[in-house]
C-alpha cells in the first residue's frame, strides 16, 4: 500500500486539485462522527482505496481537508489495529478454505453425490459421517409400512380430524424461514391436504420441521408405520429430533444449512436438493443465522458477484431414498410434487456442534464484503469519472497497485485503452502509456487513456480488480467508463496477450479500431498441437485446466459471430523464431487466419521476429506506426529532436543505476516503456558515459 503522503497526493488529484495546492493544516482531533469512523474502519479492512472514501465522504458533504484527514488518522486508532489483526486470521482460515475447495474440485468425483444401497455402521462413520461427505441411500425403506400407504388421502383420512401447525402466507415474505414465528398458523389437517391437493403449485404455505408436529400425542401413530436405522439413528431418542415435512408442489426450502448432521427419509413424490460444501462459506454471503442471502431459484450475480465461484451440487431424491446432510453443508431443496417426507437428527454418533453465527445488519454506510468494495470503488470512478482532471504521471504507472488507471478526461477526443501484455517473472506491468503520451506531444492533440493489465496472465479471461471477475463483466465497465469519457473514437491497443484482449475487448464493446502487435488468434491447445506451436501450447493447457466461466478462445469466430465490425490492423514479424523452431510461424499464421476478416489489415514486417513493438522502437518506427495507425497523420521530426537528450531529471536516474552496476539493456527497456526513442536514449547514455564523473 502507498504510504500516507502518497495517497493523499492521489486522492487530491482525484478531487481535481493542482499539485501546487497544499492543503491546509488542520487539527489532529476531526469533526467527523464515531458512526463516519466505524464506517471508515469497516472499509479500510476491506481494502478501499484511501481516494475512494475521501470521495465518497466529500459526497455526503463533509469537509475536505476533514474527510482527508480522517482518512490518515484512522490507521492509527486502537479500533482499527486490533480489528486488522482480526480480519487478518480470518483472511488465514478463508485461504485454507480456498485451498480446500480447490483441491476438492480436483476429485473426478466432484459435484456428484454417491448412492449406495445398504452400508454397516463402521463404513459410513468412516467414509461420510467422520468425513462430513454427502450420501444417499436407496434401499433402507423397503420394508417400511409407511411406503405403500402414506399419500394425501391416507393423512386426511387417518389424522384429518387433528389440528396442526403449518406455514403460511410465505409469498408475502422473501424472508419467511427467517420470520417463521409470524407465518404459524394452526388449522385443521384436513384442511391443509384439501389446499395441498387442490392448489396447485405454490410455497405458499408448508408443513415444515419448525411446526413441530410429529412430537404431539395423536400423531405418534405416523412413528409406527416406520421402523429407525439402527445402524445410523436412535429410536429412543425421537423428542424433538425427528419431523414430519408435508406440502404442495413447489415449496422451495431456502439455501440454508444445518447446525447437526441429519438424514432425510423421502416417502411421497420426488425433491430437488441443491448442496454446497462448507468449504464455499465465505462465498454464500451468510448474513444471519444459518441463512444465504442467495436464491438458488434465481441467483442474482450482480448483487452477490462472489457466488459465481460457489460450485452447486444438485440431485433428485426418489420415493423411497434417504439423503445423508452433513453439519455446515449449505442446501436449498424444492418440492417437484406433493411431497411427504421424514428427517432425523437422532444419531447414534456426537451430533451436537457450538455455532457461531452471523448476524450483520445491512447498512447504507457500509460495506460487508470485498465485491462490495469492488462495486463502491467502480461506482465512484463511474458517476464521477470526469472529475478527474490531473493526468497520470510516471510514478503513478510505476507504483500503483491497481489493475486499471483512467488517464485525464478530454471528451471528443481519442480514447486508446491499452492492454499490458504477458510478464512470468515481474509483476505485469502496464503497456502503451508513455509512447501515447509522447505520441500526444509530437501531434498537439489530447488522448484519453485506459490502461489495463492481467496480474493474472490468464490473456484477461479471469477478470480484472475493479473492473469484473470475467471477460464479460470487464467489457461492461469498459462501456460505461466510455460513456461517462465520451471519446470521438474507440481504439483498443495491445501487443502479445495484450493484442489479444485488444481484439477480443475490441469485439465486445464495439471500438471503432484495434491496433494489435504479434496476436494469437486462438487459445485452443488442440489447434496449437496441430501447427506445432511450442510457445503458448502450455498457457492454453493451463487456461483449458481451469476453465473461465466465460472464455473467448477463439478470436475468429468472436469476431465473425459478433454484430460489431471495427478496423482491425495486425503488425506482426516474418522472421523465424528461435524459440521455437518449426515450420510454421507462429505470428504469420495468426496474422493470416485473421486476415479472413474483411474488416482485417495486415502490417508484416519481415525482419521482425514476435517483439515487433521492441522492433519497431530499435528502429525509430513506432511513433511513426502509431501516428499513422491512430491519427493518419505522418511524422515530421526535425534532427533537433531526433538527437536531444533526455530530460534533466532522467539523466540523473540513468546515471545513478549504471553507478549502481544496473545493465544498460535493463535501463534502456525501461525508457522505453516511458516513450523515449531509441536515439534519444542512445545520445543521452554517450552523453552520461563522457562525464568526468562517470568515468571516475
């Protein structure tokens, strides 16, 4: 994290303040109330950036110079260290259960739940129930006299004259298990089996465990018409341990999970049991109780975006079959008929467990988790993107922590979104921002700037911090940054795995030109193995591995099928490639399956291997390509600028690293990526090289 001055400074760009502004001193002691610090707290846990809260804070009318300096102060208050060490051992025990579900994940037998017939006592406590796996079991109710004669009429006639406890009226409350004291009702249960029978599909109303009927004296008959597992449940220990589920067809028990382990004995018509592993906790937002935020039914991604890595178990039980539930696993069951049903939590094994649970109240002021962190973060940059009105500098680019940076806003003009391309030993770095802002110099026009980078390198199909957890939700934010921007024109620019998200984010969110450098065309190892490609056929083996959610692995049929059509023009080499001899060049036969494409242009260079940017940069070319591919404009450089030198601030850097022992090679990459030509670099190391001081 940037140090305190730092990220002031940044947040005082953010608010459109100039560098030479100071902010004046205030009082150590802020105005800002204990419920503004908590919610501070709260956020700083979470990883907001320090100029999202200032913002945000300014938003809600208080003071800048205050809301800044709440900001600084709340690291150093007692509630917020001991609250930091805390969340820090949670973050601990949630990256074991990362690890565990993903090793999990791994079983062929993943996402299946195992039936077996009958199983001895010492097996299933040593397979499942020590194990906490799930299990159904098929044939441990033959000989029940509860399977050939319990259904709706055999309960009416039999016990209708009884009154019971139902559920009611729970279409009113999406709450209603939570609230399940205010939707008892007694009736007669006679009554109810006419409403189950005759109304149809509804969750209206349900007959459920919470009702509590099966410990009542006239229905202990129900009990002798079923005979316990001996193996698995204790007969003398029914009280309140076993329960009697009876309802229409489409009752939906909502995701929960249970405090104890406990079987499920289905006697009439057929459920829909959807399962989680408790290892996906962290992921389920449980906010009360023993409760999921999430409907199954109908899971809403975008307000709880963190589900969309939960992997859901799901299973029909038959008449007759017993599901084995084990303590934490999170479930959501639907009745697909009328259905009777009977559950147990009367083992022979320990099953009590001291829970901890949830019980969060929502709050305008506050955030519960990092997606939501996410959400306020790009909710801020996109209501008040052009606020921003201080450019990116170096040290920003250089240091910043970010996935994504939005450069000075100038509406009707050029956008370029930059994507940064592969980096296996070095953090990913950022790509195209010092050749535009020089490009931007030397044609006298502004150029808007997005620049994106994948610290993942998974060539952007995992997501992008702050932007979105797939490639489908990054384009989305992408839009709406280019709305609130208002550019004259869209151009997407990348090299490598950057020249592949700029063809692809190029498709998806209709620019009107992409500028891609030495491009795969496909990320598919079956096509790779068949042209004997040896560089990238390891990265589609690890993407293929671990599929995303939503992949675009190949970019011709992306842009055939896609109902945009922007100028796509592809610089690449011709020249072999000495990483990977064979008969076909890779970049070439990229190039020319794209060229398929009407809207396609292609730029070869013959004397250019894959780094045709590096190729171009040796040989003074790139801001002549750039010009011409952005602008149209051709370059007319005088030999004055040709051969200046750099400027003052970076004589000194270069100077100091090569009396440090630092590799010019290392340096000069370095200049380039901030946009200084080839000639110049040169003219200034000569220059630093004849210094008295140097040679000494």
């Amino acid at each position: 994290m940037l140090p305190v001055q730092d990220r002031a400074k940044v947040a005082s760009q953010i608010l459109g303040l100039t560098e030479n502004q100071e902010i004046s001193p205030i009082q150590k002691q802020t105005t800002v109330s204990e419920d503004w610090k908590k919610w501070l707290i709260e956020n700083k846990l979470l990883n907001v950036p320090d100029w999202t809260l200032v913002q945000a804070m300014i938003e809600n009318g208080i003071d800048i110079q205050i809301a800044i300096q709440a900001v600084r102060d709340i690291e150093a208050d007692s509630s917020f260290e001991a609250e930091s060490k805390h969340v820090q051992q949670l973050r601990k025990l949630e990256s074991i259960l990362e690890i565990n579900r993903k090793l999990a994940e791994l079983s062929p037998n993943f996402g299946t739940i195992e039936r077996r017939s009958r199983i001895s006592r010492e097996e299933f406590l040593e397979k499942y129930y020590a194990t906490n796996t799930p299990l159904i079991l098929t044939d441990m109710m033959a000989d029940w006299p509860a399977m050939s004669s319990w259904c709706p009429e055999f309960i009416k006639a039999n016990y209708g004259n009884c009154s019971v406890q139902v559920q009611t009226n729970r279409n009113s409350d999406p709450n209603y298990e939570i609230n399940t004291e205010k939707h008892k009702k007694t009736i007669c249960l006679s009554e109810y089996v006419d409403m189950v029978v005759k109304g149809g599909n509804t969750n209206d109303y349900y007959m459920v465990a919470n009702n509590g009927n099966l410990d009542r004296e006239e229905f202990k008959g129900l009990l002798d018409d079923i005979k316990m597992f001996p193996e698995f449940l204790d007969p003398l220990k029914t009280k309140e341990r076993a329960f009697f589920w009876f309802g229409p067809a489409g009752t939906i028990t909502p995701l929960h999970h249970d405090p104890m382990n406990l079987f499920m004995a289905h006697i009439y018509g057929r459920k829909r049991w959807r399962l989680i592993s408790p290892s996906y906790t962290p992921l389920v937002y449980n906010n009360v109780g023993v409760f999921s935020d999430v409907d199954l039914e109908n899971p809403d991604y975008e307000k709880y975006p963190l589900f969309k890595e939960v992997r859901v178990i799901e299973t029909v039980l038959e008449p007759g079959e017993v599901i084995f539930v084990p303590v934490g696993w999170w479930h959501q069951v639907k009745g697909l008929d009328i259905t009777i049903a009977l559950s147990f939590t009367n083992l022979v094994f320990p099953n009590e467990y001291n829970y901890k649970n949830p019980n969060i109240q929502s709050s305008q002021n506050s955030n519960t988790t990092s997606s939501q962190q996410k959400n306020l973060s790009l909710k801020t940059l996109d209501e008040d993107v052009k606020s921003i009105s201080q450019p990116l500098t170096n040290e920003i680019v250089e240091t910043t922590d970010a996935a994504y940076l939005v450069d000075e806003i100038h509406p009707n003009e050029v956008l370029i979104i930059s994507f940064g391309f592969v980096s296996w030993d070095s953090p990913a770095r950022f790509d195209f921002y010092g050749r535009t802002k020089k490009l931007a110099n030397l044609v006298n026009k502004p150029i808007n700037r997005i620049l994106v980078r994948d610290v993942s390198n998974s060539w952007y199909h995992n997501g992008i911090p702050g932007l979105g957890s797939n490639v489908d939700e990054v384009a989305e934010s992408l839009k709406q940054l280019i709305k609130q921007i208002s550019p004259s024109k869209v151009i997407t620019i990348g090299q490598s795995m950057g020249a592949y998200a700029a063809i692809m984010f190029g498709q998806l969110i209709g620019a009107d030109r992409v500028i891609a450098f030495g491009p795969l065309s496909f990320l598919e190892s079956e096509k790779a193995r068949a042209i004997g490609d040896k560089r990238w056929l390891s990265v589609m083996e690890g993407l293929e591995a671990n599929l995303p959610e939503v992949r675009y692995f190949d970019l011709l049929e992306l842009c055939q099928q896609s109902s945009y059509s922007p100028e796509i023009q592809i610089l690449y080499g011709q020249k072999p490639d000495p990483e990977t001899p064979g008969e076909v060049n890779l970049d070439d036969f990229h190039a020319t399956r794209m060229n398929a494409l009407s809207n396609c242009t292609l730029h070869p260079y013959q004397d250019s291997g894959h780094a045709i940017v590096k190729h171009l940069i040796d040989n003074k070319q790139i801001d002549h390509v750039l010009a011409k591919a952005i602008f149209g404009i051709k370059l007319e450089i005088s030999n004055q600028q040709k051969t200046a030198l750099l400027p003052e601030a970076w004589q000194v850097w270069l100077a100091e690293n090569l009396s440090k022992g630092v590799l010019p090679h290392q340096l000069v990459d370095i200049l380039h990526q901030h946009g200084f030509a080839e000639i110049n670099i040169i003219a200034t190391l000569a220059h630093i090289r004849s210094q008295p001081s140097y040679l000494k």
